[in-house]
C-alpha cells in the first residue's frame, strides 16, 4: 500500500504512521520525495483498514499496489533506481550507459589482465570474469575457484576496474563478496530463492538475469527476492530466452526492455553475447539494446577467442570491442545517455 502524505507533513508526522504501520506487524517503507514523502505498508495490506489512515489529516491519499512485486514495482518507488558499482566504478542508471565487459571465465592472471586493459582502454567501466562456472556439462571447465577470485581482486587494484563475477551457490556468497564489487546471478539460478535471499542480505550490487524459459513477470519477482532480503542494489539483466529459433543460441528479447521500464524502477541491462551466441551479432544487438532503452550491456571479450575454455565462438576480440564502443560512442548521446 502507498500512502501520500500532504506536502506540510513533517517528520514527525511521518514516523507517527510509520510507528502504527509497525504496530500491526507489517514492514514500513520511508520514502522522501522532491513534492510528497511517501509512506508503503508491505504485508496483508486488510490489516490497515483498522487503523483508518485516510482519515489521518495528514494523509492526502491512499493506494494498493497492484503489482506482486512491491518493492520492485514503479508504482511504490516511480523515480528510477541508480546502482554504484562500487567505489571505483561509475553507476548503472540515471542516464548513463553502463559497458561490462571482459571473458566468460577467468583462465590466467595474463589472459584476464590483458583483456581488462584492452576493454579499459576502449572505455569499458567494469570488467566481468566468472571465477565458478555453472556448465551443462560436467566435464567442462568449472572455473579457477577462490584462485580465479584473486586473479579479479588483483586485475581490478592494477586497472581500477570494479569486478563483475557470478555466483552459484549459498556457500559461495561469503567468499564472493570478500573479492568482487557485485555479485551476478545467473539465468540458471534465477528462481534459486535461497541464493537470491543471500546476495539480498548483503549491500552488494547483483546483477540478476532472466531465466532461459522466465517471464518478465518471473524475473521480477526474483528480483522482488533480493529487495525483500534489504539489497536494493539490483540490476535486471536480459540475456535472451529459449525459442523454436535455431540461428541464434538464444532469442534476445528486446521487448522485455521497455516493458520493465514501465512496470519496475530498476535499472535494466543487455547482454547480446549469451542473447545470439553468435560474436557477429554481438555488436548489431548491443546498439539495439540502447536503442531500446537499456541502461547499459554486459558482453564477453577475449584476447584469443580461440582458445577461449568457455563461450569462445560468442566472445569479441578487443578490436572487435574497441569498434563497438566507438560506435555506441556516437549512437548513445543522440538516445539521451551519456557512454561515462
């Protein structure tokens, strides 16, 4: 429930509500506003009506949400969320468009610093490296582990580059968090409930992508996860979903874009390189991400794409990269954005 104070409310009178809000066992949201502060009750909403707030003469109106997703919906929080990066990254939101880049796993100090360099140099803000690898095969390579977290900790100090490395499993949030500047959570791990409760109790930013088969609806609510958990540092990742098309590895869904616009506050990524599968398709998908309306993309840079020892045939080389941020350089501005 919404609940829209009149524009001489003070303080005081907010945490008057707030405190009989609590009373009845559900959780009070403080909101300021630039115009109104605005209240939200999150639980079984029935339960205020004894208290008769649209009486309280400081209550100017009252609103249900409609949404299952409270805290995730614009229509509890509608100005749009900004994520930092951490300390030495810049924010995903707010007008900007955000580039993560880097290799799909981290494989040696040599690959993984050249790669970073290369994507620095080109204008990327963040550098992506998966330390644990969830793979469909069992015999595929897994990832480095905590060896693979130090690599990223130590690319990150010498670049400045905050990193970007997914995380599989509960036990690993604490070990994850100990090295990277923002957990992802990936398509397969999208409805892992009890992972998602875990990155929400940290403030770490989580990047969450949409599940293979998930609805935007579905992906939402995940997200919805994470907020509930106090983290409201999460940023909605499409990645593309399984379709009958077989020319592409999977069927990058832009319509998902503006759609969660409108419905969540959120900031919203691409990534066009697990979306097609395809390296020629990476760049071509990337500019219609922003085209559409994201607030940045995430791809996979190699130095050998090659040799790569996961997703090689969908990783750009770095001149590869370096055109494409030359051309997002000219297309982002005319969108409104700023490539910062």
């Amino acid at each position: 429930m919404i609940i829209v104070l009149r524009p001489h409310a003070t303080k005081a009178h907010a945490d008057e509500l707030l405190d009989k809000i609590a009373s009845l066992g559900l959780k009070p949201l403080y909101m300021p506003g630039t115009e109104r502060v605005v209240l939200g009750a999150l639980g079984d909403e029935r339960e205020l009506d004894s208290l008769h707030l649209e009486n309280h003469p400081m209550v100017e109106s009252i609103q249900r949400v409609l949404a299952p997703y409270k805290l995730v919906s614009r229509e509890l929080h509608p100005h749009d969320t900004i994520v930092s990066l951490g300390t030495n990254g810049g924010a995903v939101g707010g007008g900007r468009f955000t580039v993560i880049a880097g290799p799909c796993a981290v494989e040696s100090l040599e690959q993984l610093m050249g790669t970073a360099e290369a994507i620095k140099a080109a204008g990327a803000h963040a550098l992506r490296g998966g330390a644990y690898k969830p793979r469909t095969s069992p015999y595929a390579f897994q990832g480095l582990g905590e060896a693979g977290l130090k690599i990223l900790q130590q690319v990150s100090k010498a670049t400045g580059l905050p990193v970007v490395t997914e995380v599989i499993e509960v036990a690993d949030v604490e070990i994850v968090d100990r090295y990277a500047d923002a957990f992802q959570v990936g398509a397969r791990n999208m409805q892992n409930f009890r992972l998602l409760q875990a990155v929400g109790q940290s403030r770490k930013p989580v990047i969450l992508k949409r599940g293979m088969a998930a609805k935007v609806d579905d992906l939402l609510m995940a997200a919805e996860y994470v907020l509930a958990e106090g983290n409201p540092n999460v940023i909605l990742c499409e990645r593309g979903i399984k379709t009958f098309e077989t020319a592409t590895r999977n069927t990058l869904d832009l319509n998902a874009i503006p759609v969660i616009k409108l419905r969540s506050h959120l900031p919203v990524i691409v990534d066009p390189s697990h979306g097609t599968g395809v390296r020629e398709l990476v760049a071509p998908m990337a500019r219609a991400g922003a085209a559409c309306g994201a607030d940045g993309i995430i791809v996979e840079v190699h130095p050998h794409p090659e040799a790569a020892l996961s997703d090689g045939k969908q990783s750009l080389y770095p001149a590869q990269f370096d055109a494409m941020m030359r051309e997002l350089a000219s297309l982002v501005p005319v969108l409104g954005k700023t490539l910062a």
